[in-house]
C-alpha cells in the first residue's frame, strides 16, 4: 500500500515493515542529500520492541553525540563526526540522545540523518521522544510534519507523551499551544489522553477561554470518553464568568438530558457566577433548589448567596441568611463572618461591622486580618482614612497587619495627599519585612505622579535595590506616563530605553503614553517615530492607542494621516467603535469636511452605534470649532430625544459657538435652561457669554454675567478677565478697564500678555500715552515679553501722537530683538519722522518696508515726499515719486477693470 505526505512516499508492508522513498527537495531540508534516494527500511524490529529496553546504552556514546550535535551549525562536518561515533546508532541510543536535546531543529536534523544511516524508521518511541523534545523547548514549527509521518506509520503518540506535552506546555503558560497540539492530533484522527483533556480544560477555563473549554468538552463526547459532573462545572465556570447565560443554561440542560445530578459543587458555582453577573434572582433559585435536591448548603453556599446579596445591597436578606447559617454553630465560619463585615463596610454601616467583629469574639472565633482588612479598606474607599488609620493600629491586638493592609492604607494616604504619613507607613513596613515590595512601589509612584511629584517618585525608584526589589513593567509605565504627563518627554524616553534594557518588553499602553505625550508638546515627528518603532518592536496597538493616535494627528493638523489612521483601524481587523467615529467627525469638522462629517454620523446611526454623552460632546464640538452650529444645535436636540443626559461640556460647546457668531440671545436661552436642569456650568461657559456679550457692546450684560460668575462661587480665570477689558477699551470706557485691572489683580488672578496688550491698545486709542507706557515697563517686571501686537499699538500710537524720539527708540529695539513688525507699524514710523523733519530717517525705513514686500500708503508716500522736498533731498524724492505714479496708475488700471 501507497501512502503519500509531503517529501516522503511510504510503502506499507505490515509484515516486514515499512519501506519509503526520500524526496530531494525534504531529504535536502534536512541537510540530506541532494539526489533522490530509494531504500527499502525495515522498522527496527517492531516485533521486538519490547527487547530493545533491555540493550545496555554506553552513557559515553551518547554523551559524544550530544556534544557533537552541540558544537555548530548541522552540516557535513556533524554527519561526518557523527559517523566516526556510531556509522549505524541502535534505537535506545537515538532514544537517549533525543532526549538530551534542547533544541528542536537539532533533534530533526539527527532523527532524519539516524533514519538515512541505519536505513531503518525509527519506532514509536522515537518519535515520542521527539515530541517531547519540541515540548521542552516550547517550538512547534514541525509538529503538524512529525504527527502526519506518524498517521501514515500507523502509530500515534502515547498516552504518557499527550499528558507530558500538554503539562510542558501548561507549566510555560503556553494554554493555546496545548490546544493546537490536542487539535492537530485529532486531524490525524488520534486519540488524545483522557487526562490531557481534562488538565487543558481546567487550564483554559482558568485563562478566560470557553470556547476552547467548550471545543475540548464536545470532543471528549464525540471520541467516547464519559464526561462527568466536575467537567460539567468547569465548563459552566468559564462560561458564567463571561456572562454568557444562555450557554450555561444549555450546559445544565444537557447535563440533566445525560442524566447527571448536580452535586453541591455546581450549585456553589452557579450562585457565585450569577450572582456575579448580577442575576440575583437566578441565585436564589439554583440555593433555594439545593435543598429541594436533598443536598445540605455547605458553608460555601451560604457565603456565596451572602456575598452576592451584599453586592446587590439587599443587606435585610443577607443579615437573614447570615443569621440562618450562624444558628446553633459553635465554631462561625470565619468566611461568612469576613464577607458579612464587607458587606457592612461598602454600604457604609461601619458600626454594624465593629459589632460583627465582636461578636465573632465572643464566640471564642478572633477575627482574621481578612476582616480588618475588609473594614479598612471600606473606610479609605469612603475617605475615612484617619478611622482606618485608628483600626489599623488596634487590629494588632488580634491579627498583624499584612502587606494589603499596609498597601490599602498607603494607597489612601497618597489618594488624599498626605504623603508624610505613607512615608511614615512604608517605614513601618520595612520594620515589618514587607517593604521594599514592587506592589508597595508602584501604589506610592503612580500616587506621586498623579500629583505632579516627579522628583519624589523617580526618588524611589531610584533608591531600589535591584537585587531585593525588582522594577515590573507596571512600575516603569506608572513613571513613564507620570513623566511624560508633566512636559519630560526626553526623560519618560530614557525611561522607555532603560526599561527595554531591563529585559521588560514594553505593552501597548506605554507606547500609547509616549505618542500622546509628544504630541501634546507640540512633537507630532517623534511621535510617529515610537509608533514605526512599537510595530518594529513585534508589539500590536489595540484600538485604544489608535484612537488616541488618531485623536493626536488630527489635532496636530494633519488630516490625511487621521484618514488614514482610521483604515488601519479596520485593516488591523477591528471593529471601530463610537470614540473611534468620534474622533474622525471631530477631526474632518475642525478642518472644514462639513459634509463627509454629516455622512459619517448617518452612516454610523445606519450601522447600529449608539452614541453616549462623551461621543456626543467630541462631535458637536467639532461642528461648532468649524462654524457649523446649527447641526451642533440639531445634535443637542436629539441627545435630549434619546435621553442622553447632555453635560456642561455640551452645553458649553454650544453656547461658546453661538456666542462667537453673535446669536447671544440663543446662547443665554441654553445658559439657562442648563442651570434649570441643575447643571454646575464652570468658568469657561460664563467666559464664552462674556466674551461674545463684550465683543458686540453689551457690556452691561457682560458684567451681570461676571457677577452672576462670582456669586456662584467660581473665580473668574484669565480669559473671562481679558474678554471683559477688551469690551471696556473698545468702547473706549478706559477708567473703568483700569478698575476692573486692579480687580483682577486683588482677586490673584495673574495678568498675561494678552491683558497688557489689550490695556496698552486701549489707552493708546484714547492718546493716554504715557500711561501706556507705564504699563509697557510693568509688563516687562512681571517678566513678561511683549508681543509684535503689542509693540506695533505702542509704537503706532506714540508716533501718531508725535511722540517720535520714543516711538523711534522702541521701533528699534523691538528690531533688534528679532521682532517681526507689520506694515501699519512702519506706515506710522515713515510718517512720524516726516512730520518731525527726519527726512532721511523716513527715507531708510521706507527703503526697508519696501524690501520687505510692505504696502506703502499713498498718504504715507505723500507726506514722506514732502517732507524729503523741504530736505532738498531731490534723488530720494524723485524715488518716492515715482512710486507714488506707479501706485496711482495701478489704482486707476484697477478700478478701470
């Protein structure tokens, strides 16, 4: 008989064994020979197997063959070598040396070449062995190979080797390589161990994988193993943790069709995971049907009912249950005790928990440091620290505290700022043994990040003792995105460096910290570069980071790599999900796509995407950045039809847009109707009424609206300051600006540039120079450097007023300092020196306006003209004029057009 697998072709003769042909192309993959080969191979006495067991193996021999396979590359030199060892090795030692190996490609590279030297197929043995050894070294590359060859020899791996293998890959963490062995065996139509099965499924059901679970169960009923109740619960297990009920109810329905009685084991798991998944009645059904079954409720059950009555907040019935099960018990159950005490502590009945601790004293039962712990970590999640703080010293009486009470407290202590006292607590821990501890570590530099510690945090890590605390990738993404959060870019990559020089292999959520970081510095290059630098590194971005990514592109402007962004999204096979949407309309509608952007959210209402109030906020943002309101207004409207509670960052978007294109009116109307739906607005929607009320001369509304701001309890922020001034000084009303000045100054509100050239332009309007220019020293104290606008009004009115020697003077050294002066400056400038006989001073500045592209003004070219006439400067006069025709003639060609 004829069998075929790809480069061999085995001929089949079931009385003297088997004979096969080796391929070129496989004999020369192996490092074999190059020709054809034909050889007519016994197997090496099949019908002695069980003899070979008993030929002595020299211990030598075999230590020779390993080390040859060992020193390099396979290749002739190693066949020749291996020769000049053993020309013809006996099975037992190929068996030996196969299992001395570690790599997988040596040991194929050995088995092909014992196979050609001995022109014998190896046993089953053998080929066990082999398997083993792919085990050991955790690669699978030829496993598929290995098992086919052993499909068509009739012979599949043992019993031993399926358990040994699967065991191997468990004890790795590798769950999806002992599945795809289990799977690869069944494609040959082996029969894997019934202890196999079983070990994999609870390993998978403990990794998350229930269809795996599942697949595995349905095979084992399909080759003819009898599943039992305990495979039935784990199945139920993996499934009920997901929340996938209606599996778990065909599981059970099955189970009962089989015939099987669920034991109290599957009752206990079906009340937890239920429970868990909030199905609270469906828990008391499966514990009220204990009893109806004739089993007795253990003191798991009660305790799972207890807990997940606990979490429900039905405490009347979890008190009831409790005290059903405590009846008449000598010895409590020290579990349902510490359960019952965190139900206490999470509904905030901390006085019903002291009582529980009691009591379980006075039943001769001193409370473990589970319950404390339950307790304190209540009061830090309800801000009690310092009553935490008081237990935790008291607890010691009875039970010593333990690495998640200190970790608990510290925490908290660093949650509420007081990070003396977690100082004093890590020093406690180390007189205790606990500290340092990586967990304790990450709690203090995640907490110091958080506020703005820096120095502090990369203090404590740099204090670390390698050999006694070992930094975990958890540390080093904590100070990574704590460093990068506060502007030290360069420091939170060095970070990243050394963290890869630590051997730790830096996951999606680091990279995504180190894209958003430079880019929020303005660094959208070496942003880009850790993104080409993470798909170097083998590490795959999950949809968070390319909505984030996405999110950062488009706000740094570039919009066809946004575009972009988002087909990967799909290409990467995801599914985009609403932030994804989000971002894309927001980013398309800040540059201007209006009409691809209402495509989008119709094609995303056509899909099925329901959107929440933070999907809704990035979009009508978006339409109201890019000046389409009235859709931010319809979008508003429909959040409120389907009852999507709009936010004060919604109603903030709207009015702030309503407000820069002057429908003011509109924008009170939701002011108000916001503050009737109890909404808190915050300074920056009273800043946008201010502004928009200011900028159109209804600065008395504008007023009422800051008062109505501090009355409320808000401190009115920079922006409402400058809006409300550059009403004030447009309107020319500049005394009253200087008030409300001096206002925000009591009030500890900084003034920044824009304060000072609002003032500077205001004062310069009404030709109250000097105190402009008092103003222009101040503002140069606070050390703050004076922008182009603010020069150009300061110099442009000190010109006009005639003021040149000042004007000239501070036009120069704005020059000399780099500024970048406009056309209306250097217009002022030219006529102010005319006007003041510095002819020739006029001229210069007219020659440099002109070479730098500037628009001369008639009048300006008129009044210079005159005034170098009166100088008798006739070359540069003659200049002059001829410009002057020049424009003229191009005016009249113009308005002849």
């Amino acid at each position: 008989m004829l069998c075929r697998i790809p480069g061999i072709i085995f001929r089949l003769n079931y009385k003297h064994g088997l004979s096969y042909v080796i391929h070129s192309k496989y004999s020369s993959m192996h490092g074999g020979h190059s020709e054809q080969e034909q050889r007519n191979i016994t197997s090496p006495g099949w019908e002695r197997r069980g003899s070979l067991r008993n030929v002595p193996v020299p211990n030598q021999a075999v230590e020779d063959v390993c080390r040859i396979l060992e020193s390099g590359v396979w290749g002739p030199s190693i066949e020749t070598a291996l020769s000049g060892v053993s020309e013809k090795p006996q099975q037992d030692q190929i068996i030996a040396v196969l299992k001395k190996l570690k790599d997988v490609d040596t040991a194929i590279n050995y088995f092909r070449w014992t196979e050609r030297s001995t022109n014998q197929v190896h046993c089953p043995e053998a080929y066990n062995s082999l398997l083993m050894t792919m085990a050991r070294s955790r690669q699978f590359h030829s496993l598929e190979e290995i098992l086919e060859e052993m499909s068509h020899a009739g012979f599949g791996p043992s019993n031993n080797t399926c358990i040994e293998f699967v065991l191997f890959c468990l004890k790795s963490h590798m769950v999806d390589a002992a599945f795809h062995f289990i799977q690869t065996m069944r494609k040959f139509k082996f029969r894997p161990a019934f202890s196999a099965y079983t070990t994999l499924i609870g390993s998978l059901s403990v990794a998350n994988k229930p269809d795996h679970v599942l697949t595995l169960f349905q095979q084992m009923q399909e080759i003819g193993y009898d599943v039992n109740v305990h495979l039935f619960t784990t199945a139920i297990r993996a499934f009920a943790r997901e929340g996938r009920i209606n599996v778990v109810l065909s599981l059970l329905g099955e189970m009962r069709n089989i015939g099987f009685v669920a034991d109290i084991v599957l009752y206990n798991v079906c009340i937890d995971c239920f429970g868990k998944l909030g199905k609270i009645d469906m828990a008391w059904k499966f514990f009220h049907e204990v009893k109806a079954q004739g089993l007795t409720p253990d003191d798991v059950t009660y305790t799972s009912m207890i807990g997940v009555l606990c979490k429900a907040n039905r405490l009347d019935e979890a008190e009831e249950l409790f005290s059903l099960m405590d009846e008449g018990r000598e010895v409590p159950c020290a579990y349902a005790y510490n359960t019952m005490i965190m139900g206490y502590g999470s509904a905030g009945m901390f006085e019903k928990a002291y009582m529980l601790l009691e009591r379980q004293k006075e039943k001769g039962s001193i409370p473990n440091v589970i319950a404390y712990n339950c307790i304190i970590t209540c009061l830090c999640k309800k801000g009690k620290v310092d009553e935490a703080l008081k237990l935790f010293h008291d607890m010691k009486k009875d039970a010593a505290p333990n690495l998640v009470t200190y970790n608990v407290l510290i925490d908290a202590l660093c949650s509420a700022g007081n990070f003396d006292a977690a100082f004093e607590l890590q020093d406690a821990m180390k007189d205790a043994g606990f500290f340092p501890h990586v967990m304790t570590v990450n709690i203090m530099i995640n907490r110091l990040c958080k506020s703005h510690k820096l120095d502090e945090a990369c203090s404590i890590f740099e204090g670390l003792d390698h050999k006694i605390c070992t930094p975990d990738s958890v540390t080093f993404c904590s100070l990574i995105d704590g460093l990068g959060c506060s502007g030290r870019v360069d420091d939170a990559y060095r970070l990243y460096e050394k963290m890869l020089d630590s051997g730790h292999v830096p996951d999606a959520i680091v990279f995504t910290s180190l894209i958003r970081n430079f880019f929020n510095v303005g660094r959208p290059a070496d942003g880009h570069k850790v993104y080409k630098e993470m798909l170097r590194s083998g590490c795959s971005p999950d949809l968070t980071l390319l909505n984030i990514y996405m999110d950062c592109v488009f706000k740094a402007g570039e919009t066809d790599k946004g575009r972009a962004l988002f087909e990967e999204i799909k290409t990467r096979g995801f599914v985009p999900n609403v932030r994804s949407y989000s971002i894309l309309i927001n980013g398309l509608a800040k540059a201007g796509f209006a009409r691809e952007t209402y495509q989008l959210c119709y094609s995303m209402k056509e899909k099925g995407y329901i959107l929440d109030a933070h999907a809704y906020n990035i979009i009508i943002d978006g339409f109201c950045k890019c000046g389409k309101v009235n859709k931010a207004y319809q979008l508003l409207e429909e959040m409120k039809a389907k009852g999507v509670v709009p936010t004060v960052y919604t109603y903030g978007a709207v009015i702030d847009g309503l407000s820069k294109i002057d429908r003011l009116d509109e924008a009170y109307m939701l002011f108000e109707e916001a503050k009737s739906i109890g909404i808190t607005l915050n300074v920056t929607v009273y800043s946008s009424l201010i502004d928009g009320f200011g900028k159109v001369g209804r600065i008395d509304e504008a007023y009422l609206i800051m008062e109505e701001m501090m009355q409320s309890g808000l401190t009115p922020n920079v922006y409402s300051w400058n809006s409300l001034l550059n009403a004030l000084t447009k309107a020319e009303e500049i005394n009253e600006a200087l008030v409300c000045f001096q206002s925000m100054k009591d009030l500890k509100c900084t003034p920044d540039v824009f304060t000072y050239s609002i003032l500077i332009d205001g004062l310069c309007r009404v030709r109250k120079f000097n105190k402009a220019f008092v103003l222009l020293q101040d503002m140069k104290k606070q050390g703050l450097e004076p922008s182009a606008v603010t020069y150009t009004t300061m110099i442009c009115g000190l010109a006009k007023a005639g003021n040149v020697t000042e004007a000239h003077s501070l036009f120069k050294k704005f020059k000399e300092k780099g500024g970048k002066l406009d056309s209306a400056c250097y217009n002022a400038m030219i006529e102010s020196l005319s006007i003041a006989n510095r002819a020739l001073d006029a001229y210069l500045l007219f020659e440099e306006a002109r070479q730098k592209g500037f628009d001369i003004h008639s009048k300006t070219c008129v009044v210079l003209l005159d005034a170098l006439h009166q100088a008798e400067c006739l070359e540069q006069a003659g200049i002059v004029g001829a410009i002057l025709k020049e424009t003229a003639k191009a005016k009249h060609a113009s308005r002849s057009f």
